[in-house]
C-alpha cells in the first residue's frame, strides 16, 4: 500500500528557472521529512522543467505537473489543481522563489498535533539579492490564538496571512477554493473567507519563511499600477464584503475601512460598488455618504495636528 504523507506542498510555478532550485533544495533540508511537494507548472516557457530535473530524479517526494485547461491559468487555479490532487492531511502553499527555514514543518505540524486548532500561522520575512542562511533554530517562541473575531485584523493587514506563513489542516479547503479570476489578493480574499467559518488557529511569533523581493514578483507588478491587479483587488474586496454579510459579521469598523480605501479608487467608483454590495439605502446610505465626503477633510486635519505638534 503507498504511503500518504503528513503533508502536502502546493508550489505554483511559472517561469522561475533562476530561483525555483533554491527553494526547492530548502524544502529538502526541511527536518520534518513526510511531506509531498507539488510543482505545478502554469504553463512556463522557461527552462524550469530542464534546471530541476535532477532533483526530481534523486527525490520522489517532488512531482512536477502541469495544470490541466480545467484550470483557469493563473497562480489560483494552479493552487486549486494542487488542492484537487493533495494527498497531504495538511496543507501549505510555497511561492517558487522564496526560502524555506528547515524548522518550518516539523513546528507547524506539532503546534497543529498538540492543538485543537486547524491552522498554524508563523512569521515571514523578506530578503533582497543574496540569501543568509543563518538560521535561528531555537524552539523557544511565543504563541496566540486566533478566531474569527480576528477577521477585520487580517483585512486591515495587522495580522498579516501571507500564503507561504500557514500551514492548514485539509479540511479547511473542503468547502473553500481560491477564486480563479483573481489576479491579486486571491489569498487576502480565501484567507479571510476560511476565517470567517468559525475556525481556530495559533500563531506562533518565528520567523519560518523567507519572501524574495524582485522586479518580476506578483506583488511587484500591482505597485507598479497594472490595471488589470487594481480591477482583481477590486474584485476581492467586493467578494471579502459578500461573504462577511452572508455571515453576519458586518460591523461600523469594516465598514468604514473599506470606505476609507474606497478613496484610492475613485475612478473605479469603489465606494458606490461597496454601497450596493451592503444594499445601503435610506439613512444608512447617507451616513456612509456623508462619511466619505468628509473622511479627506478630517485627514487633512489630523495632518496639520501632527505638524502643530511636532513644530511646538
């Protein structure tokens, strides 16, 4: 009978024949041994398939695949063709150029052995050029626990869930799948949708993944303004109010947050999308109304408060 690993991997690829050895060699060094890692091509045209190939044919934990056309090609229905062929109790999504500390699984998978909890989240760095290999390898760490009263913290980015920094039990994704037209903030937008079902997590506070910055990153093309990102978070951000007032957890502090946001994208009509995904009318609409009228002003005043005060 084949063995089915603790743990399952989940690498979308495209085109990243320059790093994706690296990270694949720091998921080697991973002290937690039983896991399966899933490379899932995207439809690259780069040399990804010839650089890791020995390492393919030293270890059979690495299975490389291509998504199939069910998939919509895009970073989501890579990880969703993953999701769909994971034999893993749980679940982790690795980006294709990062680094890996060796701890990450062996502590990510005793915290969710030890807790009835169905996720773990830990911390992420990010390096530039050359990475440092000096790990910290102590296990001496604190810890919290989260819910879905957390939600708003992981809308507003105080608790951040970045897609490589948690590890998650499979069946969170029973019921859960990115939503594959989404080109930016698909994570964001499932992250908290997971969240907001009631389950538990813990998060432990060490650093266990390491993000490279470059030019050609996901995240670097939506600040350079692609269109086509800024109309995705759009999406994701209508997408996050949905399923927060299908489940009740609306509340004055969301509410004014997006709005507050919705500033930035004027000429998408942002806010007027916001208002007719909450069905505001009556007096509601014109609270809100009223409040984003006057949110630049009341900005333009705490500004000149801070510059009284720090002139004085």
């Amino acid at each position: 009978m084949n063995h089915l690993p603790k743990v399952t991997i989940i690498m979308a690829t495209y085109n990243r024949a320059r790093y994706v050895v690296e990270t694949l060699q720091s998921i080697q060094n991973q002290i937690f041994k039983d896991w399966e890692c899933l490379i899932i091509d995207d439809g690259g045209t780069d040399a990804t398939a010839v650089v890791i190939a020995p390492i393919l044919a030293q270890d059979n934990r690495f299975k490389y695949l291509h998504r199939p056309d069910t998939y919509r090609k895009g970073l989501p229905g890579a990880r969703n063709y993953g999701l769909d062929v994971a034999k893993g109790d749980y679940i982790i999504f690795f980006d294709d150029d990062d680094i890996v500390h060796p701890q990450n699984l062996e502590l990510s998978v005793l915290e969710l052995s030890h807790n009835e909890v169905s996720f773990c989240r830990y911390i992420r760095e990010v390096f530039y050029d050359t990475f440092d290999y000096n790990f910290d390898y102590s296990k001496e760490y604190t810890s919290f626990y989260i819910n879905e009263k957390d939600v708003f913290r992981l809308l507003n980015q105080e608790l951040p869930f970045n897609s490589c920094a948690v590890l998650w039990k499979k069946e969170c994704f029973f019921e859960n799948r990115y939503t594959e037209h989404l080109l930016h903030a698909e994570e964001w937008e499932l992250y908290s949708r997971i969240l907001s079902t009631g389950i538990t997590g813990i998060s432990i506070e060490k650093s266990l993944f390491f993000a490279r910055k470059h030019s050609d990153s996901m995240t670097g093309q939506y600040f350079r303004l692609d269109p086509i990102r800024t109309l995705s978070n759009i999406d994701a951000i209508v997408l996050v109010l949905k399923n927060l007032k299908e489940k009740s957890l609306i509340n004055d502090p969301i509410i004014r947050y997006f709005i507050a946001m919705s500033h930035g994208y004027t000429e998408y009509d942002l806010f007027g999308k916001i208002m007719r995904e909450l069905e505001f009318s009556g007096y509601n609409y014109l609270k809100w109304r009223l409040f984003y009228f006057i949110l630049p002003l009341r900005f333009k005043i705490t500004k000149l408060k801070k510059r009284i005060i720090k002139k004085n």
